[in-house]
C-alpha cells in the first residue's frame, strides 16, 4: 500500500502498520529525572514566558488594532514587571520569543539577555507549524534562530513551537539546526530524551502541559467567542498545587506565562507569590529551561 492510498483512508480503516508509523515518530524515551539538583536541591523550578506580543493577531492576518495594542501591552508592562519581579527575587527564567517580536522589540530582548535570562526560539511570526510545508517549516524555523542570535548576540539553544504545534517534521529540524531542547510535548513532567522513528536524537524534552499556562485560564477572543475567565487566587492554587507536587516527587515545576497575560496588575502577584511560595521550601533550584537540560544531561 503507498503513502497516497494511505492517506485517502480514515484512520479507522488503517492498517497496524500505520498508526504504529505514526505513533512512533516522535516518542518519548529515556527518563531524565536526577536523583538530587544542585545544590542538593530537591525540586527544580522552570519559569518561562512567551512573549508572543503582537504576533498572536499578525499571524491572523494583522487586521485587530485593538488585539495588536494588547500584544503591545506585553512589551510596555508586562515584561517590565515580570523583569522586575525576578530581578527583585534573583530569579533566572526564559524567554520563549518570535522572530517577528525580537525585531519590533529589540531593546526588550537586550534587556532580557543582560540580566542573565534565557531567549529561545518560538517560530517566526507564531506560526501554526501544521499549516505549513516542510520546507517553509524549516526555512522559518533556521531563520528564526539566526534572527534571534543578531538581535541578542547569542545564539538560541532550545525552541517551543508556536502553540506548542509539533509537526513530523519537527524534531528532524531541532536535530539539524542543533538545538539542544525543545519545549512542546507533553508525554511527562520530567525531562526525558526525545526518540525519532525509534532512534534516540539527543534532543531533550522540557515538557509542558496546558494546566501549567497562563493562556487558557484568563485568553480571551470576542470573535471567537472565547471567554473564559479563572479567578487569579484559583489559578494561583493550581500553579501551587503543581510546584507542591514537584517537590514531593523531587521533580520539576515548569510553568508558562505570556507577559501580555500575566502581566497585568490583578494577576502579576501570581508570579511573585508563586516564587515566594517556593523560596520558603528552602531546597528549591530555579533555574532557565537551558540549565535544568544541561543539569539533566550531565546526571544522566
């Protein structure tokens, strides 16, 4: 059976072979989780933001002034208080950025760099990876590092697709480009080495999880008719549940922000209550996504 008559069939009337091909194309593989952090830390925290700013309308064509002011709004007030806050706390995270962010927003990035953050790739204008061609995928994905690497002067290490869209494509351009993490999947809470057609690729997972995301409790799309709204304590109680858990389990609390989210006056105090909360466990490691993958790769 070919490839095309494969694809004209539902997925019901596929043959084993085909839905293992698939799942097995990128997989999670060998487990990463250290038996202590540095430090003899028990628990590592991976904070991080996405400053998708104005690409999450550009990418729609650009046509919304007012969502356009509100990816504004991540660049003028949210990521100075979340730089603030960690500052204040002697905190490091990363910074997840589109290609097309860095270059409206370059000073944010040198910001960012000169006070010991990370920046990593996240797409070229937050694209959909799964609307595009492999070639276009890869070119904009190359380009995006590139871009990134002028802007800051340093070159990224790690990538988080734009919506956390992961194509089949996508690990064989991490792989190619380099890269030593990605963080989009989800198979784990720990880090674990990413497998490609039942090969290992060297490529560590950082993963993520939709619990663990500022987006879908407070986002809001009138047009689409999106509206839904979590009280900030409560969405403050599931971050705190998620680190508690980590750190019973002597594991990693990665959690994901967007500054044009989070950043707002009623919801920022999540953040610092969140890395107070930690700090008062005393045998807590922050850390940016690079180092807890370089840590978990050295321990392994």
């Amino acid at each position: 059976m070919t490839m095309t008559e494969r694809s004209k069939m539902a997925p019901w009337q596929w043959p084993e072979e085909e839905w293992r091909r698939r799942v097995a194309r990128v997989r999670a593989g060998r487990a990463l989780k250290p038996r202590q952090w540095p430090g003899g830390a028990r628990c590592a925290v991976a904070l991080s933001f996405d400053s998708d700013h104005d690409t999450t309308d550009l990418r729609e064509g650009g046509k919304s002034i007012g969502r356009l002011s509100q990816g504004q709004y991540g660049n003028r007030q949210g990521v100075p208080r979340i730089l603030d806050i960690l500052r204040a706390h002697g905190v490091k995270a990363s910074f997840f950025v589109p290609a097309v962010t860095a270059m409206l927003y370059p000073d944010e990035q040198r910001r960012i760099i000169d006070e010991g953050h990370e920046i990593a790739i996240h797409g070229w204008i937050h694209e959909r990876n799964s609307d595009l061609p492999h070639e276009a995928e890869r070119e904009l994905q190359m380009r995006s590092g590139d871009t990134l690497e002028r802007i800051t002067g340093v070159r990224p290490v790690g990538i988080r697709t734009p919506s956390w869209d992961f194509t089949p494509h996508t690990l064989a351009i991490t792989r190619e480009m380099g890269l030593a993490y990605d963080s989009s999947l989800m198979a784990d809470v720990d880090c674990y080495e990413l497998t490609m057609d039942g090969e290992n690729t060297g490529v560590i997972e950082l993963p993520v999880e939709w619990i663990r995301d500022d987006a879908v409790y407070f986002n809001m799309n009138r047009f689409a008719s999106l509206r839904p709204h979590t009280p900030p304590a409560d969405v403050f109680d599931i971050f705190r549940r998620e680190l508690d858990a980590a750190w019973r389990e002597g594991g990693l609390f990665q959690l994901t922000m967007h500054p044009h989210i989070i950043g707002y006056r009623s919801r920022i105090w999540i953040l610092e209550e969140l890395i107070g909360h930690a700090k008062a466990r005393k045998d807590v490691w922050f850390a940016t996504h690079a180092e807890v993958v370089r840590y978990v790769k050295s321990a392994a």
